[in-house]
C-alpha cells in the first residue's frame, strides 16, 4: 500500500514538473518582453507641452509641434592682430513640425530673429513637405539643407559638440536653398540626389514668408548632389562607423547668393562610435572657385569621449585647411573677422585672408536635459598664414554659452 502510494505521487510529480517549468519559462519570458514604465521627469513634462496635438487615429492629422531653439554664446578673442569679446544671440528660432496622412507627409516651417532680437522676424530657415511612404524613402520639396558635408552641416547645430561649424566648411558657401531632393536606403546603403536653386535668399527676410523673397524666382544658378553611404559597424563590431560620399556641383551666375563660390564641393565623413568614445573625421575639396576663392582642400578630427555618461562630455577638435593662392582660405567670421588682418597689396579682397589655416578646440558640454538644454564651455587657437609666414590671423578664442532647444 505504501509502496503503491509512493509510485502514484511520484507519477503526479512526473506530470505537475513539466508544467512549472512551462509557467517558470512563460513567466521569466514575460518579465523579459515587458516594456518598463518609466515616470516621466519633469523635463519631460516642460518639454511635451510643446506637442500641441496628438492622436494617431486621425487619419489626417497626428501630431503638430510648436519647434524652436535658443543658442547664446559670449566670445572673448585675444590675437596679435587685436582684440574682442562680448554676448551674442547666435541662433534664435521658432516654427511647428506636422505630421499627416498616416505620418507619411510631415511639414516644417521655422523661422529665425536676429542678434539682440532687434528684428524678431528676420526671414524663414527651412520651410518644407516631406513625403516618407516608408522608413527607406523619403522627398523633400521646399527651403532646406543641401545634403553635403553630413557631420558639419546636415547634422542638426543642437547636437553639435563644439560651438562653431569648421573653418573650411564655413568658406564653401553652403546654405539653405529651395530645392527637390530624394534619400533612399537600399540594402543599408544610404544614399541621397537634389536639386537646388541658387538664387534663394538667405537671412534676408521682408517680402514675406511666401513671396519670391523667401524662396527665390528660380531663375539663377542650380545646383545639384549626389552621395552615399553605408554603416559598418557590424563589420568592425561597434556602434557606428559610418561612411560617406557626397558631392556637390553647381552651375553658377552672377546673381547667384547661395552655392555661389565654387563648381564643385566633395565631402567625404567618417563617423565611429564605441562605448564612452565617438570620432568625426571630415574632409572636403572644393574646386572652381569664384575667382577671389581659390581651389581648397581642407579636414578636421573632432573625437569626443564621456567623462560622466549623459551629463559631462569632453570634446576636441584640430581642422587643417590649405588653397590655391595668398587669398584663397579666410578667417572664421566668428569670431576671429573681428580683428583686423592686413590686405594683401595688390590681391583685391583679401583682408582677413591667406592660404593656411590651423585650429586646435577644446572644450566641454554639460548636459542638463541631453542636447535639448546643456551648457558649453572651450577655447580654440586658430592661425591664418600667408606663404609660410605668420602674417595672418594667429589668437585665442575663449567661448561659454547655452544650447536649448525644442
């Protein structure tokens, strides 16, 4: 009878055991599958009031965004030309984001005052549909980036780690231009095509935000872009270490007041990321210059490493640029146009000029409420030469300011 007992409820155990370990698995399955809920931080809160409306069951209009940002910085300049400083309202915007029709058309329009907000309209920045039938395709119709030089210029400022653009990209001549452009992913190779009008005016403002003041008569210069890219991160086994190609031609006029100073641009940008550490590497040539630019090669390094993940960021940059010519690489016009730079005699336009350029930046980034709110702090030491002699610019810019943006 025991005996009996025993294999009865050793059989029960043999059947009840399979379905604990089912239940077991189903439970630690679940537990690993759920999305943790996290209270939103009262950065959160601020920040989402900016979403005005959302309701992704309206088959015409899910989300619309009020869009701005406010970057301040103070600059004290120290060279053997001379010396400046002081504060300046360096990007100020306001606008919306829209997205319709089942999020496959989204709608921007932006707008920027001026240092001081001495005009606090003071001409449209972009101002575009973009049609995404899917996450691979997209094209955009309106006022918006030419699509070259990823890292210095496609790449929103918010997220930029130093202060100013690079010298060499700052000399292209590259800005907002109306323009028709594609971007595609086939088979992860990321690749791009536009076409841009040159005669769009840029921080111009008063013919109002429709007329031919914003967008241009489309009657000058074009310009068009080709590029691609490709991510190898899996095959290097890190986070990002993306490549790019982009190349920009333009057919120039005289009238022309954007894409107006060279024929051809190339950008060549390698990004890679990995743990605490990220590195840009970028490098353009510019070729066919407007008669007062000369041909150009330049690059820049800018590697960042994370002192505090999320919150403290050290950040450094060295850019080289070298031209066709005593006059052919100019100074940043911020902030180092500020002191004066010997003419060349006999070369028109050459003030604040010469043919190689040196930069080392080093700074820092605090961030408050990642690149939407964050402080910025650094200094870089530039150097204008004119044929091997120091005749240029050769100083010290001292820079601290805020980055916010919604």
């Amino acid at each position: 009878m025991q005996q009996s007992f025993k294999h009865t409820h050793r059989k029960h155990n043999l059947k009840i055991a399979p379905l604990l370990t089912l239940a077991l698995a189903g439970q630690l399955g679940a537990s690993e599958t759920a999305t943790e809920y996290l209270d939103p931080t009262p950065y959160d809160k601020i920040w989402g009031l900016a979403t005005l409306y959302k309701d992704d069951l309206n088959p015409i209009l899910e989300e619309f965004k009020l869009r701005g940002r406010y970057h301040g910085q103070y600059h004290d300049v120290g060279a053997d030309q001379g010396d400046s400083g002081g504060w300046e309202d360096r990007r100020s915007r306001l606008g919306f984001d829209a997205k319709l029709f089942d999020k496959q058309l989204e709608a921007r329009v932006d707008f920027q005052s001026n240092d001081g907000f001495t005009d606090f309209y003071d001409g449209l920045v972009d101002a575009y549909l973009k049609w995404k039938p899917n996450e691979k395709f997209a094209i955009t119709l309106g006022k918006t980036k030419p699509l070259v030089a990823y890292a210095d210029w496609i790449s929103s400022t918010n997220e930029t780690p130093a202060f100013e653009r690079s010298q060499i990209f700052n000399q292209l001549g590259i800005n907002r231009a109306t323009a028709l452009t594609v971007e595609g992913d086939t088979g992860g190779v990321l690749w791009q095509a536009g076409i841009y009008s040159n005669d769009t005016p840029n921080n111009t403002g008063g013919s109002g935000a429709w007329g031919d003041g914003e967008f241009g008569e489309l009657n000058g210069g074009y310009a068009v872009s080709l590029g691609a890219g490709y991510n190898f991160n899996h095959e290097l086994d890190v986070e990002k270490a993306l490549l790019r190609l982009d190349w920009l031609h333009s057919k120039r006029e005289a009238t022309d007041v954007v894409l107006n100073r060279y024929d051809d641009i190339i950008s060549t940008t390698f990004q890679l990321k990995e743990g605490y550490w990220n590195l840009t590497a970028e490098a353009f040539a510019a070729s066919g210059g407007d008669g007062v630019n000369g041909d150009v090669f330049g690059f820049y390094l800018q590697p960042t490493y994370d002192i505090i993940p999320d919150k403290l960021q050290l950040v450094g940059r060295y850019s080289y640029t070298n031209g066709d010519g005593p006059a052919s690489v100019q100074a940043q016009s911020r902030y180092e146009r500020e002191v004066p730079i010997k003419k060349i005699p006999g070369v028109p336009g050459s003030s604040n000029r010469g043919d190689e350029y040196q930069a080392v930046y080093l700074g820092a980034q605090y961030f408050i409420y990642g690149n939407k709110l964050k402080l910025m702090a650094g200094a870089e030491w530039a150097r204008l030469s004119r044929e091997g002699r120091p005749t240029g610019y050769d100083g010290i810019t001292t820079l601290a300011g805020i980055r916010f943006s919604f």
